[in-house]
C-alpha cells in the first residue's frame, strides 16, 4: 500500500483566482483607498505610541551630553590639525619649499 499526498489536490482547500474578478469596481477602488488610509493611520498611531515612550533628558544631562560631545570633536580637531601641518612640512621637506 502507498499513500499519496493531497497537498497539490482540487480539495486540499486552496483557491486559485485565475480568471477575472467579479464584483463592483467601484467599491474595490473605494475599499482600496479605505485601506491606504487606514494603514496611514495606523503608522501615525504607532509613531506616537513610540515618541510616548521616549525617555528626555533633565537640563543636567543635557548639559553634561553636550560638554561631552564638544570635549571629544575639539580634540578630534586638533588631532587632525596636528596631522595636517606634519603632513604639510613633511611635503615640504620633501620636494623642498
């Protein structure tokens, strides 16, 4: 005895919609155009749920952060800077000036 597989069978419960669509045209426009602004709805609602959960700094931190963050490009600058003008008198040095 085998046993076969239904999954590919007329009765396996899937439809196939190979032909064309009956029904109002008019009415699949206007569900379309429901659903868009719907789904626009939904993406302003999650984008406010999400701004709800944002944690802002107190004036404290805020300050510290930005004490921080120019602290850390001052240096990165001067880091460059010094890099600049040993690659400038390198050159010079080089193919003379």
């Amino acid at each position: 005895m085998t046993e076969t597989s239904t999954a590919g069978a007329a009765g396996s419960g899937r439809t196939r919609r190979n032909g064309p669509q009956k029904g109002n045209p008019v009415g699949r426009f206007f569900g379309a155009i429901s659903r868009f602004f719907g789904a626009i709805a939904l993406f302003v609602r999650q984008i406010l749920d999400e701004l709800r959960k944002v944690v802002r700094p107190t004036r404290h931190e805020l300050v510290v952060y930005t004490s921080v963050v120019i602290v850390f490009v001052s240096t990165v600058m001067m880091y460059v800077y010094a890099l600049d003008r040993l690659c400038i008198r390198l050159v010079a040095f080089l193919f003379g000036a």
